[in-house]
C-alpha cells in the first residue's frame, strides 16, 4: 500500500506540475495517506513483536513444566528471544558471584542449568538482583511468612506475568538501578528558586528587544542589553547547566521503559502484607511515579530538542533552552530523586515474588515448608532435586535436629551421595527464600548454609584444592557464631593422606557438632564412619547400594541405614576399558 501511494504522489505530482491537470493541493491527500499507513505499520509490527514476546514467555513456562527449561533447550522462537532464554546468556550479572560464598557454588545456584535460570523471570537488574540475594542469604521466619503469603496470592496471576514479561523490547538492558540510583541521590547542582523565575524573564526581554528593534525600529542598544544580562546568566550556570543535561543526555529509554513497569504494577491492588507494603513503597505525594518519570521523560525530551542544528542555532540561545530544563529537572530531581531508589527495590522485589509465583504455578505439587523459630532442625520428606527432570528424581527422606546432628552417607562412586547433599541444600535454600520445595513435607528452622562439594583450586590465587577446602571449613566454622548452620561436606579432607584426614575430618565435625550445628557428610572412607558410633544418638549411619547387572553398574539411589558393604570402584575401571 506504500509503494501504490508512493506511485500515486508521483503521478499526481507530474499532473500538477507538468499539464496543470490537477491543483497541487491534492499532493497533500497521498502525503497524508502514507503517513497513516506508516503510523499503521508500525503498531503492526509493534503487535507482532509483542506477540512474538507473549509466545515466548509461555514457551518458556512449557519448557520448565516439561523439564527442559535449560540454556539452549528451548525451541523456535523462545531460543530467539531476551524471554526464551536466560539472562545470564547475555550479560550474566550473577554467573560470576563471589567464589568464596558459602554454598553459590556447590548447590548450582547461578549459571548454565542453575536454579537461578529455573526460577528467574526477572526483566531488570533490579529484580535479578533481589531474587539473587533472597537465594544467597537466609531470611527471618517473620519475612519468609510474608513472602510465601505473597507468592500464594500472585501464584495465579498469570495476566501480571505476561504484561511484564512482554513490556518493551529489552528491558533489563535499559534499566540500570545503580545510575538510576546515584543520580537521584547525588547532591543538587541548581537550587537557586530566583535564578529559575529569572531565566524566563531573560528570555522574554531579549525576544522583546529583537521584536523592538525590528518591528518599532528601536534603539539597538536596547537589544545589547537585554543579549548582555542573557548572556551573562547562561554563562554564570554554564558548568552547572551543562553537567545537568549530560546526566540526562542517554537514559531516555530507560527512564520511559522504567515508567511503563510503573504504570502497569500501579494497577494492581493486593490484599497481603508484603505486597501491601510494597505497592505503598511506589506512592509518592498523592501521585503514581509512573507520572512523575514520564514528566521527566517529556522534560528531557524537550531538552534533547535543541540538538536540533536549526534551534540550536537560533531558538535556543534565545529561550535560554538548556538552562531552563536544566533548572526544571534538578527541581523535579530534588522532590523524587530519593524515592528513584525505593521505586527500584519495590519493583525488584515484585519481579522476585513474581519469579517464584510462576514456579509454584507450575509446581503445584510442590508445598511451602514450615518454618519452626525454636530449635535446629530439617526434616524433608521424600526430598527430590528441583533441577532434576520429575522422571529421573528419586525421593529421599531425612531429619536433622538437636537429637541427631550428623548423618554420615558412605556409598560407592555415582550412587548419589553428592545429589543428595545438593538435594538437601537446594531445597533449604528455596525454603530460607520463602519459596515452594520439591518435597512432599519439609520442616526447618532458620539457617545459615555452609557446603564443600565443589571447592576448586585456584591457579590465580595459588592454592590447592585442599587448601581452598580448609579454608571453606574455617568459614562454616565462623558461621556457627552467628547462628545455626546446617553443613554439607562432601568427601571431606580426601585431597591429604589417610592419617591425617581421619584426624582432622572427626576434629571438624566435632567441632561442628559441639557448636550445635547439623549437617551431612559423604565419604568412601569408612573408617570415617566409625565416627557415628562414638557420637551415638547424635549421630547415624547411612549408605546407598548398588549391584553389577549384565555387566553395568545398577545404582537405586536410595537411602539405607547402616554403613556400605561394598565398593565399586574396580567394577567401574574394568567396565570403561581399564586393566585392573
């Protein structure tokens, strides 16, 4: 249709000009046809960009119902779009954390497969950023009551999901809290109230003496004063002015995208406490903030017209343009900058409940645990690995309390020791975060976590596996002053010799023990387990087993009581092809 207008401007315009057929006022009918097909096309494409978006975001909901929810497992055009695939694709924010963290690591909290990338739906820094703390840091039985009271509430609004999953082209790369933030809170560069009512007096006299000059014929000197007073004011704030609108110069479409999340969580009214509070924290003197950023938006959208080579010429100088949106956005700055800051955390906050809100809409199997404020304790039944495809986990119960600190797991290679550390430090990681846990019953008390089951070397900083170890056991033990701490030590101090990993292992978790801390300990070495014994009843032994069927290790990844008979580390050399 724009081509076929395009031809009929052409043809009418040689009728006009050429034979004088046709008056040249009909040129404006095609002009104005092509201009509304234009606007046309562009909601168009709009909608089906849109469209494109909403598809992904339910494929993506399909892939994690359907376990293949992993970086590149998501087909057609989820595996095309910012919504089919995980943030930490892209820009990984949270794929390189902090190595020493007490459990990031060992559980797959971030990365490829994590369950960061299961759970996040999150489009801005903000929420990664919320949803990342709430996995790295236990919360209070009082807050994980609030969250999970939230999480049920938003569990069915779905709508709210979708509207925030397809807002904008590519939120999370325009929004950036940290800039929004030190803006808002930075110390205010134009603060004179006398200086802003006089720049639009400075203006008008030196529109006035040109207007007398060459309209009445008056006096020129009339217009070298009102230009000199002018000049002398824009110069005065010109450093100011100027350090104004290159703080504002790119973030437009960060600042409209920002108002458009606004405007859409304004609408929503909830009914529980968190989410309560957190639709106050987005109120601001009787105003939505949706508003008041797009009053800012409109503002530096005027200020970024005298860019214009023509009105920057001419209209700019004169109106004293910049400086007088200079003066305007500080203002708008020193009444909101602060709240910037507040707005952000609420609406990360929002985007974490709302991450974990679509994970208990898809696992509605999956129930809140019960968070006990007296004692030390976990107590998982038929406890299952939420990263695990649904057909492949198989449930396992156990119950730490001050009765029975310690379990010690033996069991030979690949017969699921460390997935079940994993199992059990993952699932307390969603309880403390105030989420759903893949169990069929789970019952805890607050916890800080501490696990060894991936300590690596390091070639930067020159320590050894062992060492790094050491080191990781030092910080569980520094943990155990501030609260309880439930441990998870996989193959403990196996990197040195016989002796001296029996000695310092039973030191460590005796130490452990002795500071009212509860956990469980993998090992192949089972004079470790003799440990059990001399601890008896605050500790327990337990194995899992496995039998050589039609030549292949067979593994039931089930938990029994009692220490392993038998050891399969021969059987596994011979069946790959070694001569043992």
């Amino acid at each position: 249709m724009r081509l076929v207008t395009g031809v009929v401007f052409f043809g009418m315009a040689w009728l006009a000009v050429g034979p004088r057929v046709i008056s040249g006022w009909w040129l404006l009918l095609p002009i104005a046809i092509f201009i509304v097909l234009v606007a046309r096309h562009e909601r168009i494409r709009a909608l089906g960009r849109r469209t494109q978006r909403a598809a992904a975001f339910y494929e993506r909901g399909l892939a994690r119902i359907e376990d293949r929810w992993m970086s590149g497992a998501i087909a057609g055009g989820a595996r095309a779009s910012p919504i089919g695939r995980s943030h930490l694709e892209t820009d990984r924010p949270y794929s390189e954390y902090n190595p020493s963290h007490p459990y990031a690591a060992d559980l797959d909290i971030f990365g490829k497969g994590s369950l960061f990338e299961l759970l996040s739906l999150a489009r801005t820094r903000s929420g990664e950023g919320a949803l990342a703390g709430w996995l790295l840091a236990p919360a209070s039985p009082t807050e994980i009551a609030k969250r999970q009271d939230a999480i049920d509430e938003l569990r069915n609004s779905l709508d709210l999901r979708e509207d925030l999953a397809i807002l904008g082209e590519d939120v999370r790369a325009a929004i950036h809290p940290e800039w929004m933030n030190r803006w808002g809170t930075r110390p205010r560069l134009l603060e004179s109230r006398a200086a802003r009512a006089v720049a639009p007096m400075l203006s008008f006299l030196m529109i006035a003496s040109l207007v007398y000059y060459w309209g009445f014929y008056g006096s020129g000197w009339f217009v070298v004063a009102a230009f000199s007073f002018g000049g002398a004011f824009a110069l005065h704030y010109r450093s100011r002015v100027r350090e104004v609108t290159d703080s504002v110069a790119d973030p437009v479409k960060d600042l409209q995208i920002f108002s458009l999340l606004l405007a859409r969580l304004e609408k929503e009214q909830w009914k529980t406490q968190k989410l309560v509070e957190l639709r106050a924290a987005l109120n601001t003197q009787g105003r939505p903030p949706s508003k008041e950023i797009r009053k800012l938006v409109l503002m530096i959208e005027w200020l970024n017209s005298r860019l214009n080579p023509a009105f920057a010429a001419i209209g700019a100088p004169l109106l004293l343009w910049g400086t007088q949106f200079a003066f305007a956005i500080e203002q708008w700055r020193s009444q909101h900058g602060t709240a910037i800051g507040r707005w952000l955390d609420a609406i990360g906050e929002l985007e974490a409940l709302c991450s974990l809100s679509a994970y208990a809409y898809e696992h509605p199997d999956d129930p809140f645990p019960e968070i006990v404020e007296s004692g030390t304790r976990v107590e998982g039944e038929d406890l299952r690995h939420p990263l695990l495809p649904a057909a492949q986990c198989v449930a396992n119960t156990i119950r730490l309390d001050r009765d029975r600190q310690l379990l010690i797991i033996s069991g030979s290679n690949m017969s699921g020791k460390s997935t079940l550390l994993r199992t059990v430090g993952v699932n307390a990681v969603l309880a403390l975060a105030g989420a759903p846990v893949r169990a069929k019953h789970m019952r805890l008390s607050s916890l800080a976590i501490g696990a060894t089951i991936r300590v690596m070397d390091s070639l930067q900083q020159g320590t050894s596996r062992f060492y790094a170890e050491i080191q990781r056991l030092r910080d569980i033990m520094e943990l155990t002053k501030n609260m309880p701490v439930l441990f998870l030590l996989d193959e403990i101090l196996h990197g040195t010799n016989s002796n001296d990993r029996a000695v310092g292992a039973e030191a460590v978790i005796r130490g452990l023990i002795d500071r009212g801390a509860i956990g469980l300990v993998t090992t192949h070495d089972l004079a470790l387990t003799r440990l059990a014994e001399s601890l008896a009843p605050r500790a327990a032994n337990f194995h899992f087993e496995d039998h050589l069927e039609n030549g292949r290790m067979v593994f039931d990844y089930r938990l029994h009581p009692g220490i392993v008979e038998k050891s399969n580390a021969l059987a596994l050399m011979r069946a790959v092809g070694l001569d043992v």
